[in-house]
C-alpha cells in the first residue's frame, strides 16, 4: 500500500496517478552503460485517503506517482522500509506564475504568453548571451479580459516570459527563477515594439535563392520564414534578445551552414545577411561490398578527420549494398558502416574529397578474413559470458571490436562460430591486415566492477579472461591464433 502525502502538510493526496515499470537503470547493455528513463506523468484518479494497493516485483520495477500542482516523483520500493502497514510518498507542490500584460497603460486581451524553462548561457566564443530552452516544456496560455494570465504547475528552476499581440507588439522578463510550492507575482508588464530581423541568403552559384527556409533560435522547432524569390526573409515582433539564425540544408543547392548570432535591441530594425556560398553540395553514389557480398540494410556514413568530429550519413544501403546522398563539401573524408547485426566496419583505405557539384560513383570493398582464437582448455566459461574481440592497427588505433554473448557455450552472433564448449571460437567477416589482438571474457551476470573518470562512473562486468596476440590476416583466407 501506497500513502500519498503533501510534503509540506503531511495531508493525503486523494487525486493522483501511478504507474509501475520496469527499472531501465537496471537493465544494462553489454557495454555497461547505466540508462535512464524520464519519470512519468500518469493520469490522476481519486484514491480515498490518498491510498492506493500496487503489486512490483521487488528489485525490478519501481513506481511512478503524479498529482495535479505537485512534482511527478518515481519511487523505488525495494530498498525502502513501509511505515506501518504502508510506504508513505511524499510529493512536493509545484510553484505558480501570474502577472498582467498591458499596451499603452490599458490592459491587454487575448495577448499569447509563454513561459520557456532553460538557462542563459555565454557561448565561449562568442561575448553574446544565449538562451537555452527547452521546447519540450515550455507552456502557453493567453492573457483575460483585464490582461491577467497566471501558470499554475510549474516546476522548480529558471524560465523566461514571452508576451506578444497580434498586433506585433511584445514584452519580455528575461529571468524568472520559480521554487518549490512559491507563488511568483510578475506584476504588470508594459508591451513595446518589437523588434525586427530582416536578412538576405546568398547561395553558391546557380542556386535559387527563394524557398528556402530559415528557422530562429531552433534548427527543429523555431519559428520559420522561407525566402522570396531575391533570398530576403524578415522575423517580425522579437523581443530584445540575443537569436540563433539556421539556414535549413536543402538536398543538392546548400548544406552544413552554420548558425548566425543576432543581438536586437527592443524596436530595432536589424539587417543580417547569412553567406551560404561556401557550403554547396555534391552527389555521392557508394555501392558498399563485404568481400563479394552487397551489404544490404547496413547503415553508411563518412567520417570526418579527428576524433571527434561529426560525421556524415549517408542512409541505408540498398539489396544491393548501394546507398546515394547529396551531402555537404568536406575533404579527406573515411567510411565507416554498420550492419545489420550490428558490426562496425571502419575502411582501412577508403578517402573521400567532396567538391562542389561532383558526383563521385564508386565501389568499395570491405576485404575480410576469418579468424579462430583457440582458448586454453583452464579456461571455465560463465553461463552467460560477454566476449570483446579488439584488434588494433600498428599505429595502435582501434579498427575493429566486436560483442558477443556466449550462453552455455552457444554464441548469439551469425558471424561467430564457437565449438569445445566456447574454447575455439571462429570470427567471419574480420577486416584483413596486420593486428594486435585484445581478447576478454567476462561474467555478464556479475556486474560488480565499477569505472570512474572522475566527472562520472558506469558498472561493467567483471573480467574473468584477459590475453594478447598479433595476427596477420589475408582477404578471403583462416588464420588460426592459439591463445594461453
């Protein structure tokens, strides 16, 4: 039995909603790596006395509990001790926001008022302030008769106001902080004149310049405008502030533009202009083979010099290993893919350069090999073992690693072969060339190891078999590595 309480009162809770699932932070994949869900909002019912009887299962599920002006909390039964013949849940109020918007010393009616819960931030490289919002929370409402408009709900944290009227007039409050079960009382804001951007698009040569789209503030979400047929656009009734300007990529005239930063002051009128001249884009047409094989469905992309950088995808291959993109201009781009069953294959020689209005028309071979590792008899396998197959070029960057669960000796991999009970184990599809093997198993039931990088930390499963080796792998041969 659930008691559900106001934290502030200790009184029951008799509306609210609750919903048992699954734990996610405890189902961990094979890499470790803790996951998390958003806790949820369930539809609130009555409940007599603010109880409700749920049944878990201890040490999997938890329950999440929701109630109309309070926080949304999860609550995890298993390691909790009931009070009595119950688990009391104690939810903590909300807060709420009101004021009163008016234009020219009159209240003003019907004026659209949104409140956007993010944080101010000042991008290193730029000296301007930004806001970043989050869309997914944000919430609306519109002002009375007599200019009054009031959030109720509203969760603990930082928010900015955005009041406009149809009649292009708008007002601001840049910062307002809301606690937990506070009332925050705006006063009565003043509408101005709003501010107004208005650009041009320049595009590389034989480009049209109308229809294309530019979004402020979000490359997703932000309000838009498209472009007349000179490349002008114009963002009427802003507030002051700093905005985000993105030319959206349009398949084989522009791509990749980056942001343009936008300080307005309140009522001014701002001339921008966003340079797409330099981001042309070209056509790649890739028909991708393992060996003699089309790699059918498997996932493309073109990679970026350095270790970080983003990379470009190209989409999913065809039935016949063929994959076509327009895509921006880079040069000294790889190729990387995954498959199906979820292998990445990075091309040890594959390099692109991507020139404007080029359309490159290759095939690229993935040469492979097969690889048996034979394990010391010694060697007890776990039920449910996790085996990580690394090989690594002479310069000592990882090229090529590989998962697989092995579960009574039965691997769970089609690439991988394992007979003697695990202790000979065939690799197919193995990038040919000169490697320096890492090969571990580990207990996927015993996940007591922790690692630490000091900002965060992740459990993995402990190790239970470490070993090293070279090998030299031919295309299309079986080389046969014996481990100790």
């Amino acid at each position: 039995t659930l008691l559900v309480t106001d934290a502030r009162t200790g009184q029951p809770i008799e509306k609210f909603g609750h919903l048992v699932e699954p734990n996610l932070s405890r189902r961990r994949p094979p890499t470790g790596t803790l996951q998390f869900a958003p806790v949820r909002n369930p539809a609130p019912v009555d409940h007599q006395g603010g109880r409700v009887q749920v049944s878990f299962r201890p040490g999997i599920d938890v329950v999440d509990i929701a109630a109309p002006g309070f926080l949304a909390q999860r609550f995890d039964p298993e390691p909790e001790a009931p009070v009595g013949d119950h688990f009391e849940i104690k939810l903590h109020p909300t807060g709420t926001v009101f004021g009163r918007v008016q234009d020219s010393g009159v209240a003003a009616a019907y004026v659209g008022i949104r409140l956007e819960p993010g944080s101010r931030k000042r991008p290193s490289e730029s000296a301007l302030e930004l806001f970043d919002r989050d869309e997914s929370r944000a919430m609306m409402t519109t002002s009375a008769t007599d200019g009054s408009f009031q959030f109720e709900g509203v969760p603990p944290g930082t928010y900015r106001l955005i009041a406009r009227s149809s009649s292009g007039t708008v007002a601001y409050v840049k910062r307002v902080r809301v606690h937990t079960g506070k009332v925050v009382d705006l006063g009565t804001i003043d509408l101005l004149a709003g501010a107004t951007i208005q650009g041009q698009v320049l595009v590389p040569m034989g480009r049209s310049l109308a229809g294309l789209t530019v979004r402020l503030d979000d490359r997703s979400t932000g309000e838009k405008q498209v472009t007349q047929a000179d490349g002008r656009f114009r963002f009427d009734g802003l507030v002051e502030d700093r905005y985000e300007l993105f030319l959206l990529d349009v398949a084989g005239s522009v791509s990749d533009v980056p942001p343009v930063a936008v300080q307005v002051a309140g009522g001014e009128v701002r001339d921008v202009v966003i340079d797409a001249r330099g981001f042309g884009t070209c056509m790649v047409d890739l028909t991708i083979l393992i060996g003699d094989r089309p790699t059918a469905d498997a996932s493309v992309e073109l990679t970026r010099p350095g270790k970080n950088a983003p990379s470009i995808r190209l989409g999913k291959a065809d039935k016949d290993g063929r994959v076509v993109k327009s895509v921006p201009l880079a040069s000294g781009l790889g190729l990387r893919m995954c498959t199906t069953d979820g292998q990445n294959l990075v091309h040890p020689t594959a390099q692109f350069d991507l020139t404007l209005d080029a359309h490159i028309v290759e095939s690229i071979r993935f040469e492979t090999a097969s690889l048996v590792l034979e394990l010391p008899a010694r060697l007890t396998f776990p039920t449910s073992s996790l085996l990580q197959l690394t090989l690594k070029s002479s310069e000592g960057a990882s090229e090529h690693s590989q998962h697989v669960s092995l579960v009574n000796g039965t691997p769970d991999s089609a690439r991988v072969t394992a007979t003697h009970g695990g202790h000979s184990l065939h690799f197919d599809d193995v990038l040919a060339g000169n490697w320096q093997i890492a090969f571990s198993v580990a207990d996927a039931d015993d996940r007591s190891t922790t690692h630490s990088d000091g900002l965060s930390f992740r459990i993995g499963p402990k190790w239970v078999y470490n070993a090293s080796a070279t090998v030299k792998l031919l295309p299309a041969q079986t080389a046969t590595v014996v481990l100790d």
